[in-house]
C-alpha cells in the first residue's frame, strides 16, 4: 500500500523544495511526486488574453477530480499518465508524464487540504509556513525567470487573484495539517523528522 503525504502551503513557501528534499533522501524507487499545478484546466476555448485572466489560485481552476483519481490508481498500485501544463500558454500539452507506483507518494500544491475528497486520501498532511513577504519574492523570480511572464502581469495577478485567495483558500487548510513546519526546506530538524517516519514506511512496504 502506497502512503500518500500532502505538502501544502502558500505560493512561494518552499513546497517543491520540502518534496524534492525528500525524493533525493528516500530514492526515486521510493518516491513518486504529483504536483496539483499539473492538473490545471485546459481551456482551448479561450483566446490566451482570456485565459490570462483566468483565476488560476481558485480551486475550480484545477482538475481535482483527475488528480484524486490518480491518487486512488496509484495507492491501488496501477500507473498513470499525468497532465503537462504549460505556464507560458496557460495550456495542458499534448504529452503526458508516465509515473509508476512507489511506496511514498507525495502531493504538492497550495489547494491540496482545501478539497475534502483529496485531503482524506492524505495519510500525512504537511504544511510549509514561510512568511508572506519572503513568498512573493520568490513568486516574482520564479514567474520571471521559469514561466515567462513580465513583472506588471505579476503584480496584477498577485493583487488580483493570489492574495486573495491564499486568504480564503490557503492559510485557512493549514488547520487541517498534521505538521506545520516553518521556513520549509530550509528547517533541517523538521524534515529530518519527518525524513525518518517515511524511511520506516518506505522500508516496510
């Protein structure tokens, strides 16, 4: 049986960092990682000026039901098929990223405690707290440098649609974690903790 582990926490908090951390201690053959961003709506329909307007930190601008899905395929020791989502386009793309079952099973995302049918699949929710302004900095390079965009359309979005949301959606499901753990990757007691319960679960499976 698969032990799904939840990495939540506001944009630019660490959570790709803390899932990395711990897919480089435990082995590739241990690990396997689903990231929510993956599983972004493709809206074809859309002109891309339309689709950059698009409310992307709402949790119905995600394909939740797809992912919990995979969730469930991956537990019950079946691969699948994930979604590649192109930031620059705001488009799914035509291939897919083959991942295979593993004993630890890491989903990472700002939303995954806020949907209770893919929070109750989480056999350990982890939340990655890290101070709002140290957040947006890391945001805006991201955004820059990784997914192409300009910095007035970083701005605009953040006031718009990412602080809001983490208000409503985000920081309220850190009530749902098991472990808080602040400054994400950068809190080696933390992860070192948690890096020793799922050695033990990796090496029992």
């Amino acid at each position: 049986m698969t032990y799904v582990v939840g990495v939540a926490g506001g944009t630019g908090s660490g959570k790709t960092t803390v899932s990395q951390e711990i897919a480089d201690a435990l082995g590739p053959d241990r690990v396997a990682i689903l990231q929510h961003d993956h599983y972004y709506r493709d809206r074809p329909e859309l002109s891309f000026e339309e689709r950059s307007q698009l409310n992307f930190d709402h949790p119905d601008s995600l394909e939740t039901e797809l992912l919990v899905e995979h969730v469930v395929a991956l537990r019950d020791g079946h691969a699948v098929d994930v979604p590649v989502y192109d930031f620059a386009t705001h488009r799914r793309a035509s291939e897919t990223t083959h991942i295979e079952p593993r004993p630890i099973l890491l989903v990472e995302g700002i939303l995954v405690f806020v949907e209770r049918r893919l929070r109750e699949r989480l056999d350990l929710k982890i939340f990655v707290d890290t101070p709002a302004d140290i957040r947006v900095f890391r945001r805006i390079r991201r955004d820059l440098e990784q997914r192409g965009r300009d910095f007035a359309s970083i701005r605009e979005q953040y006031y718009k649609t990412v602080r809001p949301m983490h208000l409503q959606f985000v920081e309220p499901s850190k009530a749902y974690a098991d472990v808080i753990i602040p400054e994400g990757g950068r809190n080696q007691v933390a992860l070192d903790l948690i890096l020793a319960r799922l050695r033990g679960i990796a090496e029992g499976a």
